[in-house]
C-alpha cells in the first residue's frame, strides 16, 4: 500500500494539544489519574493536621506521579505522524471502498500503548478503531478497514484520532490530525441490452435523421464528379461501375443526440433509502446515461429543475455525470415545466424519461415532451406499489396518457430489472409480458423482434 500517495499527508498528531494548551492536557486525567491526585491531596491535607512529615511525601508523590505523567504526554505532541489512504476514492452504490491508516513514530523514544480510531459517517457503518502496541522509535504501524455505502452521497473520512496514554495509565490524550478524504459513493450502472436506437443526427454533410448503429465514421459515398473536385478524391471503383467518374464524398455522420430525463421531485416519490423507487430512477438514469454515451450518443441529462448536465459526446468520459447524480436530491417542485422547457430548448433526438407519481395534469404535460419526428420512452414508477400497496389507477392512466402521445410507456412495479425493462422498450408492443415477481418475458414464441425501440 503506497502510503506516499497524495492522498495521504503526514500531520502532526499534536496539534489539537498545542491549541488547548497545558491546560487541555489536565482534562485528559483519567479516573485512576484523578484519584492519585485527590489521594495526594487528601494525605498532604492529612500530615498539616496530624503533624506527621511522612504522610506529606506519600501524598506529594501521589499528587506529582499524574502530574508528571500529563507533562510527558504533552512533551512528545509533535513526535507521531499519521496517514491515510483511501482505495479507490468512488466507488458505486453497495460497492466496498478499502482505508489504510499508518502510524509512525518519529521521536526517539518508544510510544505507550496508543488507541487509534477514524471517524467516518453512520452510513459508512461502525467508527473504527485500533489498539496500538507500542511503538519503537522510526518505527510504524499500518491497520486498515472497510466502509460500505447502499445510498449514494458524498462522505467525509476523518480526522484521523490518536488517543495517547502512560506507562500508568494516569493520563489519555486524544489528538487529532486534521486530514480528511472524501468518498464518493454514485449510483450503480447497470449494464443494458444493445438494442437499435433512433435519434437525430447533428453535424456536417449530407445525413439524414439516422440511427448511430446504421452509419460508422469511415462511410465514403461517391458522388458524380464536379468542376473543381480535386482529383485525388477520385473513386476508381464507382467510377468502373458507374461509367462515368465518381469523386469521394466523405461524409461527417450526423451524430446521434439523446436526453435523459429524471423526475426528482419530493411530492413524486413514495419512501426513502436503498430500495426506494427514487434511488431505483436514479440508478437507471445513470445506466441509460452510460449506455447511450457507450452507443455514441451525444447525451445530457434534464431534471424538472432544467439540465443537470451539459451534453456529453462518446468521447467524453461517464465520470462528470455520475458525479452529479452522486449528490442530486429530491426538488420541491410541484409540476413538470422546468423538465419542458430544458426540452424546448433541443426538442429533437431520443427521450428517455423516469417518472414518479404523474396526476392528470402532469401527464398531459408530460406526454408533450416528446420530440418531433423521435423517439421518447417512459419508465413510470408506481410508488403505492413500491410501498406495498395495490398499484395506483394513476399508473395505468398516465401510461395511456403517454401512449397516445406516441411514447413507449412502461410501469416499473417493485423488484423489476432495468435490463429487462430496456429489452421490452425494444421489442414490437405486445410481444413482451411481464413475468412473475417483476421479471420481463422473452418475446413471444413465433414473433420475432425488430429490435427498434418505439
């Protein structure tokens, strides 16, 4: 574990002391610190009373012993250094993250025995700790934990604690070390079906609305030769065929647009948690995004609030997507407008939606969403379903809503994979069925698929 990574920075363990001063250190007594002190007190008292000098050195050795013992702590402040290594620093939801702490002591005396614990969020599970033997001088010691997120975020590790203690166990002083490291836990990716999907092509040439899967960034069309054409661009074989000379025309495919739209707002969504119906929308924004970039999409993502994010080429990696989808939170909006307004803006290319509780009125506004001449597919998540009750009549009549308006709308009842709903959005309509306990049937024996998403 290569602790010199920059993730990791050497502080002194001190510093929390060095603020609070002498004084701070005496609240570090102990209850067997606190006793020989009042011991001592008691006999000191005791020898003025009873005349006896005897008494008077027993109780200023009790009293001094945890005195002593506060000012050899509070002496060796700056002498241990720690470190932190957290591996990987995102990882997705349910995924584990592995944390490396080091403890060097760079004095030269050896330590006591040293309690060592990170803070870390509740989520992450418990706070960790570690019993530290003694550590010889120039010496180390490496421990390591693991965290688990199931709910996306961003959490803060840190700052490291270094709990110091005597030979006697009078005194224990906690110093902190000031680092922290962040985990980013982004919603998990699953991976979908290739399926052929339609959308509108933007760019140079001669293309028409096209799908990605039927043109490659090598075509060459040959066209009739013109006045001017440079003659290198000559195309011997068409020009053999054709009769006539044939020039190259290389044309730029239009690339492939796509939007992601994800419902957040509160009113919408029933529950909280990992296995809530919003957690399940936006892990499936997420694995669209993913797919639709990996396709070569040129893909945003809207929210009811207006874009999340700008549009993203194939080129462009997944990671600012996810990132923002880490952190993205219910909205407390009521209605829809926000989400058709960013639409308007580039109303045309493939619409993918994921919607939480629709009334009527967001159901009209909804099924105008969809592009001219595109295609929009909807994932409508029953929330009275998903919270274990009978499916709400709101589902059924928002997904008729929407098919009217020419979307392929699709309620995700609970426990249903979105592979399996991404393979039915694809396959000609009633070829596909959902199965028990929220699976998707094979297509129909007999009735081959296109493979065209509707």
């Amino acid at each position: 574990m290569a602790y010199g990574a920059p993730a990791a920075e050497d502080l002194s363990a001190g510093e929390d002391g060095a603020r609070g001063g002498l004084w701070a250190a005496l609240g570090g007594l102990t209850t067997r610190g606190r006793s020989f002190l009042a011991a001592g007190a008691a006999a000191a008292a005791c020898s003025y009373v009873l005349g006896q000098e005897d008494l008077l050195r027993v109780g200023l050795l009790l009293a001094l012993l945890p005195l002593v013992c506060v000012l050899v702590l509070y002496a060796t402040r700056h002498r241990v250094t720690g470190s932190r290594l957290l591996t990987p620093g995102r990882v997705p939801a349910s995924a584990e993250a592995h944390v490396g702490l080091r403890v060097q002591n760079v004095s030269r005396l050896p330590t006591g025995l040293l309690m060592l614990q990170d803070r870390v969020p509740y989520l992450l599970g418990p706070r960790p700790r570690f019993v530290l033997d003694r550590i010889e001088p120039g010496g180390h010691r490496e421990v390591s934990y693991t965290v688990r997120a199931d709910l996306r975020g961003r959490y803060a590790l840190g700052p490291l604690q270094l709990r110091l203690t005597d030979p006697f166990g009078m005194c224990e002083l906690t110093r902190g070390f000031g680092a922290q490291d962040t985990l980013t836990v982004v919603p998990r990716v699953d991976p979908l079906p290739a399926v052929r999907l339609g959308g509108q092509g933007a760019g140079e040439g001669d293309g028409r609305l096209r799908s990605l899967a039927l043109a490659g960034e090598d075509d060459i069309i040959p066209r009739g030769y013109r006045q001017g054409d440079d003659l290198r661009r000559v195309h011997w074989r068409s020009t053999a065929r054709h009769g006539r000379l044939m020039v190259r025309r290389e044309e730029q495919p239009r690339r492939s647009r796509a939007t992601v739209l994800l419902d957040t707002r509160a009113l919408a969504y029933a529950g909280a948690g990992p296995g809530s119906p919003f957690e399940w929308a936006v892990s499936g924004a997420a694995s669209v995004t993913a797919h639709l970039l990996g396709r070569g999409f040129a893909t945003r993502v809207v929210t009811d609030a207006g874009p999340l994010t700008a549009s993203h080429g194939p080129s462009d990696a997944l990671d600012p997507v996810l990132e923002d989808l880490a952190v993205l939170d219910h909205s407390f909006n009521d209605t829809l407008a926000g989400a058709q307004q960013a639409l308007a803006a580039a109303p045309e290319g493939l619409l993918v939606a994921f919607f939480g509780d629709l009334d009527e009125h967001q159901a009209l506004l909804a099924s105008r969403m969809r592009p001219r001449g595109g295609t929009a597919i909807a994932f409508l998540l029953d929330g009275p379903a998903w919270m274990g009750a009978p499916p709400g009549a709101w589902a059924a009549a928002a997904a008729a809503r929407l098919r009217e308006a020419g979307w392929t709308a699709l309620p995700v009842p609970p426990g249903v994979s979105l592979p399996d709903l991404w393979r039915w959005a694809a396959a000609p309509e009633g070829t596909m069925t959902p199965g028990a306990a929220g699976r998707v049937a094979e297509p129909a024996a007999g009735v081959p698929g296109d493979g065209v998403v509707r």
